[in-house]
C-alpha cells in the first residue's frame, strides 16, 4: 500500500522532487516516520485586525499572533491509525519564539470517497480542511485548501468563506542548498493575508518499530467524521 500522498496525488506524485517523493512516503507501509528541523527565516501575519483571532487559533495550537525571524523550527510526520482505524499522519510544527513555544498542529487522513486528503486542524481537530495536492513542473509540491467543516459534538457545519482562511504551501528541494524550502501563506478572500512563514529545514527518518509514535503528536480530540 502506497502513502496517503501518494494516494491523494495519483500519478502527479511521480513528477515530485525525489526528495519530497521520499519526504512524502511516510506511511505505515514503509514504518517510517520524519522529523525534520531547521530555522523559518520569517514569520508574519496580517494587519491589527488578525491578532485577536490569531490568539484565538492559539489557544488550540491553529496558527499563532507572533511575528519573528530566524526561528528554530521542527516538523514531525508520524504516522498510525487513529480510534476510527484510518491511516492518519501528523504535522506537527515546533516553532521556538523568542519569548515562548509555540505549536501548530494538524493530522491528515485520505477520503477514498473524493480521493483527497482532509486535513484536521489543532488539538481538536473541530475544524476539518479538504486539501489540493499537485507537483509543479519544477518538482515541488503544491498544497491548497479548499472546503472546510467545523465540528463538535453533533455540530457539523461548512465554515463560511467569509472566515475562512485558505492555505497555500509550497515546498520544495533546493539542490544547491541541499535543503529543503517551504513557503506558507494563508490568506483570506476579503480580508487578505492573514499568516505565514518561509525557511529551509533538513529531515531524518525514523523507523517506526523501533520509536513509537510520541503521544504529544497525536490531538487531544478525535474527529472521527471525514
């Protein structure tokens, strides 16, 4: 059985960088995991009007009011299978402010119904995002966000573009460098940019039987509706 990458992007996986093809094959299949480390040259967001729902994301590790440069970054890809038995992957992101830590974190599951990837957001996974996977004709790999939920309890409802935030991530391989590249923009249709950061990391990779999956990468809060 192939990643849910590879699932989610069919044959367009093929047209990837090795290196994010290889970055990207995180899966039970494979019993690998990635962490990977490295420094975000920049970290933004929007005007005033942005921080106090950005607190608010914070509150449950969804993006973050800080502003900074040169910040040690970490991002953790574990794979397992969630309560509902899916196949599930992490994206924890580690960012060390200045002043404080600060995390953003997400799990992502393939839909076999719309061949996509949906994309739970924070702790508790109360906001789910449909994901756009393509690979650029330089190899790198492009990520947008499209429909969104919000969920709790028996609460199931699409998010109003109006305060949706759509998500563009661009990563890449920089041969160069021998690093990898990622660019993140979330912008909101009426109201503009609203978060972001750029840099280069380096990854590693783990072999899942001999480290289990750390609890802190895993939400407090399991959606199990896709």
């Amino acid at each position: 059985m192939t990643s849910i990458f590879q699932r989610a992007m069919g044959a367009e996986f093929g047209r990837l960088h090795p290196k994010v093809q290889e970055r990207l094959s995180v899966s039970l299949a494979t019993g690998t995991a990635c962490v990977a480390t490295g420094v975000m040259s920049r970290i933004w967001h929007g005007g005033a009007y942005t921080v106090p729902f950005l607190y608010l994301g914070a509150s449950r590790n969804i993006l973050f009011p800080e502003q900074a440069a040169d910040v040690p970054f970490t991002i953790e890809n574990w794979p397992y299978l969630d309560r509902a038995g899916r196949e599930t992957v992490s994206f924890t992101r580690t960012f060390e402010l200045p002043h404080r830590r600060r995390r953003f974190d997400a799990t992502m599951v393939f839909d076999p119904a719309t061949a996509r990837l949906v994309d739970y957001l924070g702790t508790h996974q109360h906001v789910a995002a449909e994901l756009r996977l393509h690979a650029s004709a330089d190899g790198a790999l492009l990520i947008r966000s499209a429909a969104q939920r919000f969920r709790v309890r028996r609460l199931d409802m699409p998010v109003p573009a109006v305060v949706t935030g759509q998500a563009q991530v661009r990563e890449w391989y920089d041969d160069g460098a021998d690093a990898f590249c990622i660019d993140v923009r979330v912008t909101n249709r009426q109201f503009g940019p609203l978060f972001g950061y750029h840099g280069t990391f380096s990854a590693r990779y783990l072999n899942i039987e001999d480290v289990p999956v750390p609890t802190s990468v895993k939400p407090a809060r399991e959606e199990t509706r896709i």
